[in-house]
C-alpha cells in the first residue's frame, strides 16, 4: 500500500516546530517515516528549522520544472517540498510536512491518501507563546490571532491535537494521532460463509487496531499484505468463535481473493478517499463537480471502491443534475480509463450515430472514402445490442475486428483508418460499470450518453467527429425538438474538451438499404462501393453526405465540393479498393458469410400504399431469426414507403440458417409484420 502524507498545519505560537521536532526524535529509529526538508529562500545559517537554503532564481526555476510537491510564499520567503517525497510515498513509507494551509489543495490534486494534522491551541496560549518570543507588540499579536486563515479543501481528512499542555504531552499526543491514523495488522481468518460473487470481510466490535463502526461508514476496505489484496465490504460480528478482535475474517470468494494462508498479518484501508466521498456527496446535494473530483469519482467506481447502491444514487443524480462543465469532465475523466491513442496529427477525423435504425450501415462507405483521399480515420465501432447488427457485426462478415491497440496503429499507419471492435480499444471498465446499474435500473440519460460517445472519440484520438442523430418514431431519439437539442449538446461540449464536433439531425423514420442483419448489410455496402444499378440510393446518398462534411474539414477542400469530391472518391471504385485494402490489414476472413439458404417469404395481406414500416418490429423479427449472432440470419426488404402493393405481393424475404430460429421468426411475422399499408 501506498504511504500516507501528512500535512502538519496550525497558527504560529501552536508549536508546530516543537512537536515535530519532538516526533523526529521518537522515530529516529523507524524507517518507515520520513520528515520532509523544506526548501527555503532563507540562507541556512538564518536560524529556525534545518532546510534546504538556496536563492531565488534557482527556488523558481525548480518550481517551473514541476520539482515541488507543493511551494508557497510567506514573510516574503518561498517554501516548497520535494516531489521525490511522492517516490518514497509510493514504495510505502510515510511522510511528515510542515505547510502552509493554502498549499493543501495543490498537494491534494496530486496525492491523495494524505491527512491533515491540525495543531491548535486556545486564543490565550497562542497569545501568551507569541508575546514570549518577544517578536511583537500586544496590538500585532491580536492582528494575527484575527487574521482570517484559508479554509481546508473539501474531502481532507483532518485530525486536530490540542498542545495546550507541557511540550512533552503534547509530543505524545502528536505521536498517538499519527499511529492511531496508522493501524497495525490484523491476522486473516477463513470464515466458511458464501457470499456468491461479493468479497466481504468481518472485524471483531471489539477490535482495537480498527475501530469497526468508522470502517461500517467506508463503502470498501482494502486488505493487503506485499502484493496481495483484495477488497471488500465490512460487516461487523461480536462472535468470538468467529472472529477475535485481533482478527479480520474473510468469506469463500474474499479469501480466495486475497491468496494468503490464515494467519497471515495484513493491513486495511478505507476505500474510497475522503476527497472522493465528499465529491460523490456532492453531487448527491446538487453540488456542481470539477474535473479533478468528476475524475476522483470516477476513478473510484471504475476501481470497485463504491458499493452498486452508491454508484446508482450518483447516476440517478447525475442523470438529473449535470451542467454542461460537468458534461465536459465527465468525457474527459472516462476517456483516461480508455486505451488512448496519438496519431500525432492536427486533423483525426471520426464519426459516430446514435443508432436505432435498421440498415444504415453508411461507416463502411464513409470510411474508404475518407481513407482514400487521405485523412486519418481510426473508427471503433459496437456490437448490437438490441438492433439487427452493428458495424462491428457487419464489419466481422468480411474481417477480424476484434483488434489490440497495437493492431489498430499497424492498420491505420497504412490505410489511413479502420472498422474495428470497441470492446479492446475505447470500451473501458467503466462502460461495463455503468452499463450493469443504469440498464436495470432504467437510467437513461442523454448526457451521460454523450459524455460516453465523446470520450471514445477523445480516447481514438480524434481532433473532429461527425454525429448522426436519426430522428423518427422508432429510432432512440423520437422528436426533432429533442434531437436539435441533443445536436448543441454534443457540439457544446465539443467544443469544451477541444473537439469539433457537428452532430446532424436525420431521418429515422425509416430503415436505410434493403438488408437488415450483418451478411445482408453488408451485401448492401457492397453494391454501393461497386456502383452496382441496384444499389441502395437511400444508403448511398446518406453515406456520400456524411463523407462530403468530413472531407471538407480538409483545408484543400473547398466548401460545397465535398460532395462531388465523395461521389468521384466513390464512382471511380478508389472507395472500393481503400475497404479492401483495410479488410486485409485486419484480417480477411476466407469464407465470408452470406444470406442464409433458409428463406420464408411474407406477403402482403392487402393491396395499398405503405405507408409505415416499423423499424423496431422488423429488427425485432431479424433478431429473432438469428441476427445479429448468425451473420447470414436477417431480413432482405422488398418494399419501400411510398410504394404499391396488392394483396399476395412479397413484402420481404427472413434468412436463417436454424430452423428453429425462422420458424419463430415466421411465427412473429405473421402477427405483425411491421409493415402498414393505407
């Protein structure tokens, strides 16, 4: 475990100097506590404590390489403490620092397991100390008693000690603090309790080492010993034959978590911080949170430091309550738990869209095209969840995309983009966190959305994405209202973390191309690339607008002619060959899979006009053919809105290749088939 740092405060005539002084010498011996030297612009032989003396010139140029831990100015001096004090923190040693309060916060941005120790004493004891200095009158002693004294930074944990007694009383309450801040070790014990999938530790109420009801307040405990730990939540038993006082039990799963014999002496810690719970209780009063506390927060819950029913009162919170500030942390803490990637480039474009409509597989024309005139275009991209396909889905019908880091930076350094698997790249623990509480418990919120969307383009490395924002009846986002509102939204916060973004409304009102399910989809990609007579139009103009914006953030591209300059890219089969060459680089698959050979056709039971087709149905009736798990499964449409139609007429045909799978999708189709006719 890492060291613990603390911070020795308190008003002049407290005795800072002496009770320090005084612990220096009862640990000399102890190796596993170090008292930091100041550095000061004060010559050494100037009297007062032993520090490092140097001049001005050299203090600043220190403190502009990043050499302090922490500096500050005071009586018209600089002081500041080492940053190598955070080598010796790290390998598990302890550190004593005698600061200014106003250096806390800069010190708190960049260790965390820190503890204030305030040193204080009544008014009249720190009059009487100063006036025995003889330093200063009665009046300016009053002055400095008065004096207003920065207030500590949220979330620190501060132990106050009164010296207000003899020195040498006040030295062993100093030293008590500091061990009582500090425990000792408990001996594991087996506790042959399942607790299934949770880790879960038992202290004795009798427990002197650690006091039981402080820790039943901590969401988690860490228990370590070397390089083993494990974490875990507290219960609290009186049983002796349970678990003794000197003891920390462990059920089934946490003991073997740990994988230390019984017996063996380990320490606890609370988890999460003290600065990251004050966070989280923050935002849970409605407390706007900074990007250093939206990451603290973060950190923690992507770490399995908070228990599920804190993290789901944190989103729900969220989910109501997130400024626009807050929008922008939330994008840049989750991108640092994401595989970032620099491509070293001042233009990485990328795309994304918000996905619920059936077909629009436009990726895998835009990106060839954007590859082929030259732009840098790394797309991660995610499976299906509730639709026919996603791009990864139809992407996999033809290549590998389940790539590393490594795999992705090969690819794009010779064609210039991919079509790969979000789930090794930019999908971090912190999606699969969220995702587990939000989804049952029916969370949803666009900002968090958006937030997530983002920090995957951040985390790819893009300088400028392009969002598709279908709206219809049946895609995610139902109103035109909401989706402009949703468009500013992304741009706005864009904007804050230093991308531009243009995120375009649509029309969702309808499924784009014919197939629906990966094989069919991609047969769609397929023919637009190769300018086939029966292409999709709809997928091939939606694919050549998106691409016609992205080509245009290109400085040598005129504005109006990115269009042109797409359908050019696209008609003279230079697309084609930049799909093709990317389908290489990630792996072709010998034998692609194609349309399954199971096939059923449903006809229309009336002669009209379609005049709907529901989206949600027809992806629902490919799914349950096999799609998006069978790539041949899906549904190949027949009709458009707008079109005639007499009673008999096909409708569309349902692929598969089990039985089984068709039957029922034949089965739903004949009670719905999602396709209205006036």
């Amino acid at each position: 475990m890492n060291g613990t740092l603390f911070l020795v405060v308190g008003p002049s005539g407290a005795g800072k100097d002496t009770l320090l002084d005084g612990a220096r010498k009862a640990m000399a011996d102890d190796d596993a506590y170090i008292f930091a030297r100041r550095t000061i612009t004060r010559p050494e032989d100037a009297g007062g404590e032993a520090h490092e003396a140097v001049e001005l010139s050299v203090f600043e140029k220190r403190a502009k390489a990043g050499g302090f831990l922490a500096h500050w100015s005071a009586h018209g001096l600089r002081y500041g403490i080492s940053a190598t004090l955070l080598d010796d923190l790290t390998s598990g040693r302890h550190v004593l620092a005698n600061i200014s309060r106003g250096a806390i916060e800069q010190i708190a941005r960049r260790y965390d397991k820190l503890v204030v120790l305030e040193i204080t004493a009544p008014r009249d004891v720190l009059a009487a100390r100063l006036a025995a200095r003889g330093r200063e009158n009665e009046k300016n002693i009053q002055q400095r008693l008065d004096r207003e004294v920065t207030p500590y930074p949220s979330g620190v944990e501060l132990l106050a000690i009164q010296n207000d007694t003899t020195p040498s009383e006040g030295i062993e309450r100093f030293l008590q603090t500091i061990r009582r801040a500090i425990p000792g070790t408990l001996k594991v014990r087996r506790v042959p309790i399942d607790t299934w999938h949770e880790n879960v530790c038992y202290l004795h109420w009798d427990c002197q080492e650690y006091s039981p009801a402080d820790y039943l307040g901590s969401a988690k405990v860490d228990i370590a010993a070397g390089n083993s730990s494990v974490r875990a939540k507290v219960n609290v038993v009186e049983d002796n034959s349970l678990v003794a006082p000197d003891e920390i039990g462990l059920s089934q799963r946490a003991f073997e978590g740990l994988g230390l014999p019984e017996g063996s002496d380990v320490k606890l810690e609370r988890t999460p911080s003290p600065k990251s719970i004050a966070a989280l209780r923050g935002k849970l009063s409605g407390r706007a949170l900074s990007l250093d506390e939206m990451h603290t927060v973060i950190r923690d819950i992507a770490e399995d430091r908070y228990t599920d029913k804190e993290i789901a009162a944190f989103l729900v919170s969220a989910a109501r309550d997130l400024s626009i500030e807050e929008v922008q942390s939330l994008t840049r803490a989750r991108a640092e738990f994401a595989h970032c990637f620099d491509w070293g480039r001042e233009l990485v474009v990328d795309k994304h869209s918000m996905g619920g409509i059936p077909g629009s597989r436009i990726t895998m024309i835009v990106i060839p095209i954007v590859t082929a005139h030259g732009l840098l275009i790394p797309k991660t991209s995610s499976r299906a969840i509730t639709s026919a396909a996603g791009t990864a889905d139809a992407m996999e019908v033809i290549a590998r995309v389940d790539l590393a880091p490594e795999d992705v930076e090969r690819v794009v350094a010779d064609a210039g983009g991919c079509i790969a698997w979000n789930g090794r790249l930019n999908h971090s623990v912190v999606d699969d966190v969220m995702n587990a509480i939000t989804r049952p418990l029916g969370i949803d919120s666009t900002k968090w959305a958006v937030a997530s969307i983002l920090s995957k383009k951040l985390a790819a490395g893009a300088t400028h994405a392009i969002i598709d924002i279908p709206v219809g009846p049946y895609a995610k986002v139902k109103q035109g209202r909401e989706g402009r509102e949703l468009s500013r939204l992304f741009e706005d916060v864009g904007a804050g973390i230093g991308m531009e973004v243009v995120a375009r409304v649509t029309d969702g009102t309808r499924p784009i191309g014919r197939g629906i399910g990966p094989a069919l989809e991609v047969r769609d990609v397929f023919k637009v690339l190769r300018d086939d007579a029966d292409a999709p139009q709809d997928l091939k103009e939606k694919a050549l607008g998106f691409a016609a914006s992205i080509l245009e953030w290109d400085a040598s591209v005129e504005r109006g002619t990115g269009r042109a300059l797409a359908l050019e890219i696209l008609s003279s089969g230079r697309a084609l060959g930049a799909l093709e060459r990317i389908v290489d680089l990630q792996g072709r698959h010998d034998s692609p899979a194609s349309p399954g050979n199971l096939i059923h056709e449903v006809i229309s039971d009336r002669s009209g006009v379609i005049e709907t087709i529901d989206s949600t149905q027809i992806s629902g009736i490919a799914r349950t053919a096999g799609a998006p798990m069978d790539k041949s499964a899906g549904i190949d449409l027949l009709v458009r809105s707008g079109d005639n139609v007499s009673a008999g007429d096909p409708l569309y045909l349902i692929h598969g290749n089990v039985e089984n799978d068709v039957r029922i999708a034949v089965e739903r189709s004949g009670s719905d088939t999602g396709i209205s006719t006036r």
